[in-house]
C-alpha cells in the first residue's frame, strides 16, 4: 500500500476520532434510516470504516455482513476489537477495491472529505462497480 499522509494522522487520532463521531446523533440517524432499506443479511462495505463505531457497529448489530476497509492501522484495530462481527482490513480506497464480490450498500460517511472532487468521482466509480 502506497503511504498515505492522513493514513498517520488517523494513526496518531485513534479512539479521539470516535469521541468526536462515535455518537452522533445526525450520522446514527442517517445510518439507520439507510439500514431500513436493506434486505436481511446484506452485504455491507463500510469504506473508511473508522473505529466502527457507529457506522460498522449498527450494520453488524443488524445481522448484516459487513466489510470495513480503512488506510489507518490502528483504526483498523481498534475496529477489529470493537465490532468482532466485521472483517476489517487496511487497504487504501484509490488502490484497491475489495475482492469479496458485490454488494448492497456502501458506506463513505467521512472518508471522501479529504479529496478533490475528481478523486471523490473516482473513488464513487470503483465501488459502484
């Protein structure tokens, strides 16, 4: 995986970033109202999964199949430990997309803030695919 800058950012924020995100009542909503839409068992991609909290954790607590990818090591730790239910793993969005076939829903809640418009496009295109 190529180096990315925030990749160390999120490294050196940690459980900081679900203090700040991780009960949100705006996000929980969305997440929610989007998870009704869902057929039982879904396949689920959460696509800078965070600390899984809440995003992974309200697809896992649903019986959801859910794969989270994020470019932080220790997020995706601290993911692993916090929804067991998930497979998580560290794989960078603009350099692969995962291999485990299609799926029902997409989650990119914060994770295209950090990109041109053009890279947010691009990003939209591989998962769409």
């Amino acid at each position: 995986m190529v180096p990315n800058p925030a990749a160390g950012f999120y490294d050196n924020l940690g459980m900081k970033y679900e203090e700040s995100f991780g009960d949100d009542p705006g996000l929980i909503a969305f997440v929610g109202s989007v998870l009704e839409l869902l057929p039982p068992e879904a396949r689920v991609l959460d696509v800078g999964s965070g600390t899984g909290k809440p995003t992974s954790s309200m697809i896992a607590a649903l019986g959801h199949q859910l794969y989270g990818i994020d470019f932080s090591s220790v997020i995706v730790d601290i993911s692993r430990r916090q929804v067991p239910q998930g497979k998580f793993e560290l794989v960078n969005m603009f350099e692969s997309a995962p291999k485990d076939g299609q799926y029902d829903a997409v989650f990119a809640v914060f994770s295209l803030f950090h990109f041109s418009r053009e890279e947010m496009s691009s990003a939209a295109a591989k998962f769409s695919e």
